[in-house]
C-alpha cells in the first residue's frame, strides 16, 4: 500500500536538494565574481606600481664643480653661468672631449636642471663661490632610462661616445640612482627629470578646498529644506527629481557650463583653482543633497517627536537633535562627493586648466593644474621617461582617494547610530 505521507517527504527532499545544489553554484558564481574583480584591480594596482615606482629615483652624477670667481664677477650671483661651471666639470672630467660636437654630446649627460641646482646653493651660502666641492646633480632623462633599463643601448637615443662615458662614470662611481626629491617637491617641467607633482597637488587643494566651502553648506542647507520644510507638491517633487537627474549627468557638462557662465558670462581667471572649485561644486552638489537627505531619512520619528513634546521648536529640534545624527551620514557623502571631484579631469579641462604651469600655486586665483589634468599631459608627452612619471603621479592620486573613502568608512562606523 502506497504512503502518501512518504511520497510527499520524498518530493520535497528532492526539491530541497535541487534549490541546495542551485544555491551552491549562485555561490560559486558569486564568489568567482569576487575573485575575478579582485584579480583585475590586482592586476592594475601591480601595472601601476611596476612601472611608477622607479619615478621614485633619480640617476645623478657626482661632479667636481669648481665654483669659479671669475664667473661671478661685474654679475649679480642669481645672473651667474652656472651651466658653464657644469659643463667645465665635465670637460675636466673627460678631457680627451676636445671637438664641439663631442663637447655638446658629453653637456648631453647632465641635465639643465643642474645649473638651477648650482644657482639655488649659492643663493643660499655665498661662501661656496671659490670653493671645490663633490656635488651630486641630476641626469639627463635618456642617461636615467639608460641606468634604469628602460633604454636599449642600441635604440640611438645615446651615441657609441656618450655611453661609453657613461660606462666610465659607473666605473669611478660617480653614478647613482638615489631618491627623487624633486618629483614631491617640484613643479611641472618639459624636462622628464626635473618634473613634478607638488604643483598640482597644490592645484588640487585649492580647487579641493573652494569645492568644500561651497557644496557642503549649499548641500546641507538644501538637504534640510526639501526634507524637514518644504510642502509635498508638485514643485518639490519637480525639485527632487532635477537633482537626481543632475547627479547622473556627465561631469563635461558641468565643465562646458563653468565656460559658458564663469569665464563668458563672468570674465574670472582661466586655469584658475577658483573657477575649478565653482564647477565641481555645481558637479558634486546633487551627491551632497541627496546622501544628506538619505541620512536626514535615517532619524527615526521617534527623535523629532521628542523634541517637540518637551517644548523645543521645530528650528531646535532640528540642529540640536536631527543634524548630530544625521551628519555622519552627511559627511560620508561629501566625503565620497569630493573624492568624485579629486579624480575629474573633463570639466577643468574645459576652462583651461590644461595649460602648461611651471610656478607653484601660491593662492585660488593663481593659474594651477590639478593631479589628475597633470596625469593626462604627462600621458600625451612623447618622452620615455614620462611613463614611469605618469603611473607614479597616478599612484599618488589612487592613494589619495583609498585614503578619502576610507576615512568615510571610518566616519561611518565611529559615528553611525543604529536604530
């Protein structure tokens, strides 16, 4: 006689072992996802760092420089030859270097940047000048890709008597890759070696800062209007869903607007830290809002409820008590909102901040590039030795942002109240 009680057992038994074996391979999949993303940024972080880190050194040559009375004579100490004290350390160095050409290629092997180097130590102690010293100063680009081997001997960018130097110089040891200061500590330059990122990083602060002190307060402000005193019309729900949609509009947009209002309308300075602040303010404003709303969502009735009952108004109970809690969550968007404007490259691109800027930053109306604009030109520079500054400089600016999400995170999770 059949059981129908076991028949049913048995058909439900094999369903749960279907539904088990589907959800094993929904998790397989997922964690196969997991392990393939990871697996890609891997290899991107491991791109990146294999062809940056060597921007972290600098090939120098150790001279003996002998800093010449005569050369600084009836001429002020910053007007000085100091590129002649260069190539005079050289020519004592190889003196069998006689012919023009053959003195042109050996002032090939150091850089332009020495006799800057040269000028700033005199500047700094007068009581060099007639003195010998032993001075370590930076390599032409081509000698560094050479040393670094990211040159063939045989590409003829170097000719059969500059790399024979250069394998003598290794021979006395006066050649040595030792830390490149001036890729932290310098502006941009057309020379690879004396290149840095110091001036957009300024760039990126100013712009950063005058982001900031717009879009947090506006964000915030508006955030609190539309949810706490604003009527649910159709005004308002007309509002609402113009910031949404302002917040999927692509970032060029934004930068054809700051063109049109700030530099046409406006006349302010181009390439300016300033008018980049104004537009990725305009771009960051609709993440702001709309986190800040979500966080004002978060407090519970309950809280406002209260307040009022114990005879707060509703002004009151609003900063005293529905802000404190809502604004971690308000400062993680504006956190997320600003490490977005870090990395944006298109709409400063569009009021010029392109431009090729030596001069360090010294206010928000100086003429400035930003790190990632500073990426993308050294990115279209036909130099070798720009490649391996390209992925440091991009190196630094993922730092940046890890360190900016992450400080969300921690926001997050040091002031997050659950309900």
């Amino acid at each position: 006689m059949n059981n129908p009680k076991a028949k049913t057992i048995e058909i439900v038994q094999r369903g749960l072992a279907r539904r088990y074996r589907s959800e094993r391979r929904f998790r397989a999949m997922g964690l196969g996802a997991i392990i393939l993303s990871l697996a890609f940024l891997g290899f991107l972080f491991v791109s990146i760092v294999g062809n940056g880190y060597t921007a972290l050194f600098q090939t120098e040559l150790r001279l003996e420089i002998y800093f010449d009375p005569q050369i600084f004579a009836d001429v002020e100490v910053g007007n000085a030859d100091y590129s002649r004290m260069v190539k005079e350390a050289l020519y004592a160095t190889f003196p069998k270097a006689t012919g023009r050409s053959e003195r042109r290629a050996l002032a090939g092997l150091i850089s332009s940047g020495a006799a800057f180097e040269l000028r700033r130590m005199v500047l700094a102690e007068r009581a060099l000048i007639g003195q010998r010293q032993s001075l370590w100063l930076p390599a032409d680009d081509d000698v560094d890709m050479l040393v670094k081997g990211h040159l063939d001997r045989s590409g003829g960018r170097l000719s059969e008597a500059q790399l024979g130097w250069i394998d003598q110089l290794q021979a006395q040891g006066r050649v040595a890759k030792r830390f490149n200061r001036a890729f932290f500590t310098a502006g941009d330059s057309r020379e690879p070696e004396l290149a840095g990122i110091w001036g957009a990083v300024c760039g990126s602060f100013y712009t950063l800062l005058v982001t900031l002190a717009l879009s947090f307060p506006l964000g915030v402000a508006t955030a609190v209007y539309m949810e706490e005193f604003a009527p649910r019309n159709a005004w308002t729900d007309l509002i609402e869903v113009n910031i949404n949609n302002l917040a999927a509009v692509p970032s060029i947009v934004f930068g054809l607007l700051g063109l049109a209002v700030f530099l046409g309308v406006f006349g302010m300075p181009r390439s300016a830290p300033v008018v980049g602040g104004l537009v990725l303010t305009l771009m960051t404003l609709p993440t702001i809002i709309i986190a800040s709303r979500a966080a004002l969502q978060s407090v519970p009735p309950s809280i406002r409820d209260a307040a009022l009952g114990v005879g707060a108004s509703k002004m009151q109970m609003i900063l005293h008590h529905v802000l404190p809690l809502a604004l971690p969550g308000m400062l993680t968007g504006t956190i997320i909102g600003m490490a977005r404007a870090l990395g944006e490259t298109a709409p400063l691109l569009m009021i010029g901040m392109v431009a090729f800027i030596v001069d360090i930053p010294n206010s928000f109306t100086d003429p400035a590039a930003v790190l990632p604009v500073q990426i993308y030109l050294w990115a279209d520079s036909p130099e070798r030795a720009f490649v391996e500054r390209t992925s440091a400089a991009t190196l630094a600016l993922l730092v940046f942002l890890i360190v900016m999400n992450g400080l969300a995170v921690v926001l997050r999770r040091r002031f997050e109240r659950r309900w």
